[in-house]
C-alpha cells in the first residue's frame, strides 16, 4: 500500500513538474512574442509617424494608427497580465512540487521504519518460536520423568501390597 502511494505520489510529481516546464515555455514564448510585436509595432508607428508629420492631410490616417497602437498597447498590458498569472502558477507548482518530494521523502521514512520494524518483528518471532520449542521439548522431558515416577510408584505399592500380604501369613 505504501508503495502504491509512493507510485501514485511520484506520478503526481512527474505531471507537475511536465506542467512546469510547460508553463515556463509558454510563458517565454509570450514574452518574447510580445517584445516581438512590441519592437515591430514601435517601428510602425516612427514610420507611420513621419508620414503623417509629413502629410497633414492625412490625418485621419493618423488616428487610426493612433488606435491601432492604444489596442496593441492593451494586448501588451494583457500578455503582461497573463505573463504575471504564468508566473504565480509557475511558483504554486513549484511549491507543490517541493511539499510532494516532501512528503515522497515522509513516506520513504516511513517505509524504512516498517522495513525495520519488520526485521525486529522477525527476530523476535524467531526467539519466540525457539523458546517455544524448548519448552515443549522439556514438557515431553518432564512427562517421561512423571511417567517413570508413576511406574516406580505402582511398582512400590506392589511391593508394599506384597509385604504386608507377606506379613499377614
């Protein structure tokens, strides 16, 4: 049973740790595909910019651009947000990963002391088991010795039997 559970408990480590790393990736790929978009939208933007500096009657162009940059800006403070999350589920699962190979290494403890307990167990069975047959063994001895004492004893009421026959003739 104790086995079962280490197994059990080592499977869950496993899928934390699998969970881990896969929170890691994800969140390094939201990163650098943020500072990817980021850079390019910045980039744009100069660009677009310029022409709308250089171009006044464009302006309508311009405040589209314009939009287009405060909704980036939001996707930015969104994958932040969600880089944020990432990393407080990175360090939740960090932290169940530490209280399961804590409790992994209870339960191995814990097996030890059975295994110990066990081999005490059996030397002390064994000790029982030896006592056990030397008393038997000295129960047979003493009934041979009460059977002899019996057989003398009969022998010796025979004998007084006998005499005191003897003795009455």
């Amino acid at each position: 049973k104790v086995e079962a559970e280490r197994d059990s408990f080592a499977r869950e480590c496993d899928t934390l740790q699998r969970a881990r790393a896969e929170i890691q990736r994800d969140s390094k790929t939201a990163s650098r595909q943020a500072e990817q978009t980021i850079s390019e939208l910045e980039s744009r933007l100069e660009t677009m910019h310029a022409f709308v500096t250089d171009s006044k009657g464009k302006l309508a162009i311009f405040d589209k651009i314009r939009e287009k940059a405060d909704d980036l800006e939001a996707k930015r403070k969104k994958l932040e947000e969600e880089n944020l999350i990432l990393g407080v589920s990175e360090k939740s699962s960090k932290e169940e990963a530490t209280e399961s190979k804590h409790r992994s290494n209870e339960l191995e403890q814990q097996v030890e002391l059975l295994r110990q307990d066990k081999m005490y167990l059996a030397k002390e069975l064994d000790v029982i088991r030896g006592n056990i047959q030397d008393l038997r063994s000295e129960r047979n001895r003493l009934r041979e010795k009460v059977s002899d004492v019996m057989k003398q004893r009969e022998e010796m009421m025979e004998k007084l039997a006998q005499v005191r026959d003897d003795h009455k003739t």
